[in-house]
C-alpha cells in the first residue's frame, strides 16, 4: 500500500476476504472435506477481486501473470487453537515497511500455539491510533520465506475475541500488497514473529515468482 493508504488498504483487505475471518470457525471431526471446501471458496472470491476490482492493488498489465493466486495445498493441520498472553506494554514501536517509513504499531500480546507438536507463538498487533481496534494483525516469516513465499512476509488477520482464545489458520496467510505492486506500503514483520519453521500453508509465490526480489 503507498504511503497514507494503510487505513484503506486494511479495509480493502477486509473487503476483498470477508468470508476468511467469518469463516474462522473449530472444524468438528469428520468436516475436512467441508473446510477445504470451504477455503477453496474463499480463495476464488479473492481471485474475482483481484481479477474485477477497480481498487485491486494487482496492476491490470499484471493480473495474468499472478492470477490467479498460488498457493500450498490446504493442509488442516496448519489450522490450530492458539492463547493469547496480553502485554500491558503501552510502548508504540515503529515497524519497518517495503518503502522506507515507519508504521506505528502496539503489540497486544503473544498468540501461543502448537503446530505439528511444536510449541510455537507469533506476536499479534494493532496499528497505533487505528479507529478499528477489533482485528489482530499477525506478520510474519518463517522457513519458507524467500524460496517458497514472499521474502517480506506473510500475513494472518485475527477477529479480536473475548475469551483470548483465537484460531490461527495457516492455510489463510496471505501475502501483502506490495507483492503484488511495489507502489503499496506493506509492513515487514518485526524479528520476533520470525518462525523457526516452514510453513507450508497459505499463498505462496509462484514458480516464476521464486528468487524474485521485487
């Protein structure tokens, strides 16, 4: 997103992939083929958007190269139950984003989880001053990223909950705009949501993509 469109190209985002957090639900046992079903929907909504939309961030000139999107194959293991440990740490810091400035961003707190028997956590976010305050915004890298996935990160958006109990779906991560059209201001996510691990679920770059450094 270009500098001083980051309020809107939230809402974009939230526009374009509605179904995603509606349809962050518990899968009862024997629905798998009803979330890959599901999944698979959502993402031909976000093709048709990216595709249709006159504010699509994916440049017309480039809408046959990248679309539509690729991804890993939908895998329900990469969708697991997550804690969230408040932080009562009222400091803004300024995360980096891919055209040079700085967001202001106040970490909420660490999303503990467990992913293929290892204990993980991602810190989840919210940008300082936001008028939205009901969505937890997650960045983050891992083992994938440059060979398989955007080097500048994933990203996973998170309805906020009561209960501080929240689903994080793997299979959901997407990648920022800027991947799409350097114009966008995406920011990178901070060392400590550097994941250890692969993570082979969610957008992917394709084939063509791999090595870029776009």
């Amino acid at each position: 997103m270009s500098t001083g469109r980051s309020a809107k190209a939230f809402a974009l985002h939230v526009a374009a992939v509605t179904l995603t957090a509606a349809a962050c639900t518990s899968k009862p046992p024997g629905n798998t083929q009803d979330y890959v079903a599901k999944v698979t929907a959502e993402r031909a909504v976000k093709d048709n958007y990216l595709r249709t939309d006159k504010e699509s961030p994916v440049p017309p000139e480039r809408r046959d190269e990248l679309l539509p999107l690729a991804y890993f194959p939908i895998d329900p293991e990469y969708d697991v139950p997550a804690a969230l440990k408040p932080s009562n740490d009222p400091t803004v810091i300024d995360m980096p984003t891919s055209t040079g400035t700085q967001r202001k961003m106040r970490r909420v707190g660490s999303l503990e989880f467990s992913l293929k028997g290892q204990p993980l956590k991602l810190t989840a976010f919210v940008e300082a001053g936001a008028p939205n305050l009901d969505k937890l915004f997650v960045p983050f890298n891992d083992l994938s990223s440059t060979t398989e996935t955007y080097p500048g990160g994933r990203y996973i958006d998170l309805d906020r909950t009561k209960t501080g109990v929240y689903e994080i779906d793997f299979n959901r991560a997407y990648h920022p705009y800027c991947y799409y059209n350097p114009t966008w201001e995406c920011p990178y996510p901070p060392p400590e949501n550097r994941l250890k691990v692969p993570i082979r679920a969610g957008e992917k770059m394709k084939k063509s993509e791999v090595g870029s450094t776009k």
